[in-house]
C-alpha cells in the first residue's frame, strides 16, 4: 500500500511540474518569437503550447486514473494513464503536422530575421529548464513506471532536441542562411512526429492489453514452480495498467489433494508472485494433474515449464485418464535439462 501511495504522490508531483514548466517556456518563446519572427522560434512556441495542453490534459487523467476502484471499474481506472498518452500523441502529431507545413513555406519565401541572439539566449535558457524537468520525470518514471508520464517525458525530451535546432537554425541565418530557419522548422517536425508515433503505439498497445515481457512472465512461473506441490502451471496472462499488473494462470496440483491443502498451495504461489509484483491482482485456477486436464491448454512457456501436451491429449481421447499423470508428460525446466 505504501508503495502505491509513493506512486500517487509522484506522478501527481510530476504532472503538475510538467504543465509549470510549459507555462514558464511558453511566456519566454512568444516573447522572442514576437521581436525575431523567427519559424524557428515559432515552432518552439507552438512545440510548447501543444506540451502545455498534453500536460494539462495528462494531469487530469493522472487524477482520474488515481481514483480507487469502484462498483462500475472494478479493475481501478488505470487504462486513463493510457488514453491521456494517445491524446498526447495526437496533439503531437497535429503540431508536428503544422510545423512542416510551415518550414515547407518558409523555404519557398525565406526572409531575414530579427534579435537573433536574443532567440539564441531564450533557447539555451529553455534547454535547461526541460532538462531539470526531464531529469525529474526520468526519477519518477524509474520509480514508478507510470506510461503518462514516459509519454510526458518523452516529448519534454525531444524539445531539449527542438532547442538544439532552434539555435543552429538562428546561427546560420545570422550567417546569411536564411533557408535554414525553414529547413530545421521540417527537420524539427518530422522528428517530433516520429515521438507521436512511439507514444501512440504505447498506448495502443496498453489498451490492447498487451502482455509483460517474457523475462517477467519468466520470473512469475519460477516463482510459482518453487512451491512445493505445483505439478506444473499453464495458460499464463498478464497485463499491466498503471502500477498494478494483472496475473492469471492454471496451477496443476495433484488430484488427490484436499482442498484446504490446494487452497494453501495457491496462496503461497500467489503470495510469491506477490513478492516480485507488491500491487499485482493475482488469480489462480487450480486443477487436478489428470490428462483431461490438459485437453483445453492455449498456452504454455516451454523456457520454465515442459508439458508434453501431445502425449496428454491423445492419452486422454483414448479415454485413459489415469489421476496419476505420466512421468515423462510434466517436467520443470530443471529436469527436462
């Protein structure tokens, strides 16, 4: 529980410190934007007021995704985490959009610009600003793990990049290069376009329920095998929303086990995955080592697990279940080696 309280505080301090920072960057660059005329600058600012309103809107669903589970969203409202990266990809993207149309027409009409050293100043003042704040989001990602506030980070981080072309863009059009403003306004956009689409699939692909990693799903089946009593374990699914993770399986227990016997085995094993997932919900089937047992298998991990389901599924449609299982059908990893 403490663990989840620290997650709270965290990412709530760092969504608040995100929309802060874009609100201070936003004051700076239409200032110089207003004295230099610069597309370069112009793309800055509009980079900062997009982050302004994808920040604002991660906060509010930072709010809401903290919310405790209720009578209509059992599983807690975590996926919102989720939503408010997809929306940050659109607004990115949207911006990225304008930003190259922009550069394409700079180039086409390219023009002396004005105050370039102020530009050049604000944009080196704005570097380190998104540094502090990257740094700090890099802390509570690390912590946490939050995928609002890896999306977050992720875009603050390509406006450091941003910078770095403003400046070189201001420094060869005080050369006499004004083509470059519009050529980095591009180059800049279609970069931040690219941030829009890693963020995007994230999401996605958390709405999607996609499963954790293998080396993950690796560490919950070992756990759950070192329990004494587990014959094998399968159809394994995972996924994750916010701090908590989502973790079913099928545990194979021996037939003839009495119940309160299996029911203390089951709490074990989920009291060991619990240990390497503290806020993970965790849910296990319980089923008799029988080759009947077998018939239905979806999934099974070979790395941790071996179950010979061919022998299993022809053993029983012979009708020759047996509740003593096979030796050579169920084995660890360990002994299959």
């Amino acid at each position: 529980m403490s663990e989840l309280v620290n997650y709270k505080k965290l990412v709530l301090l760092a969504g608040f410190a995100s929309v802060t920072t874009a609100i201070v960057l936003i004051i700076m660059k239409f200032s110089v934007w207003m004295v230099s005329g610069s597309s370069s600058i112009l793309a800055s600012l509009m980079d900062s007021t997009i982050d302004l309103g994808a920040s604002f809107v991660n906060l509010q669903a930072l709010r809401f995704a903290l919310k405790p589970a209720d009578r209509d969203h059992r599983f807690g409202h975590y996926k919102a985490e989720a939503l408010a990266s997809l929306c940050q990809a659109a607004f990115i993207g949207g911006s990225a959009f304008f930003l190259v149309m922009h550069g394409i027409e700079r180039l086409k009409s390219p023009r002396e610009l004005a105050n370039l050293d102020i530009g050049v100043y604000v944009s080196i003042a704005s570097i380190v600003i998104t540094f502090v704040l990257v740094s700090f989001q890099a802390y509570v990602y690390k912590r946490t793990k939050s995928e609002a506030i890896g999306a977050d980070r992720y875009h603050y981080l390509s406006d450091v990049l941003l910078n770095l072309g403003v400046i070189a863009s201001l420094c060869c059009s005080m050369y006499g290069y004004l083509w470059a403003d519009g050529l980095f306004a591009i180059l800049l956009g279609l970069y931040i376009f690219r941030g829009a689409v890693h963020i995007g699939r994230t999401a996605v692909a958390t709405l999607l329920d996609r499963s954790m990693t293998s080396a993950e799903h690796e560490q919950v089946l070992k756990a759950i095998l070192s329990i004494k009593g587990v014959s094998s374990i399968h159809d394994l699914r995972t996924r994750r929303a916010g701090p908590c993770c989502f973790i079913q399986c099928h545990l194979v227990l021996r037939s003839d086990m009495p119940l309160i016997e299996a029911h203390q085995i089951a709490t074990k094993a989920e009291d060991a995955v619990r240990e390497l997932f503290p806020e993970a919900d965790v849910t296990m089937h319980m089923e008799p080592d029988v080759d009947e047992t077998y018939r239905d298998v979806k999934f099974i991990d070979e790395t941790v697990c071996h179950v010979d389901l061919q022998a299993r599924s022809s053993t029983a449609a012979d009708g020759t279940d047996s509740a003593e299982p096979a030796e050579s059908a169920v084995k660890s990893k360990e002994s299959k080696s």
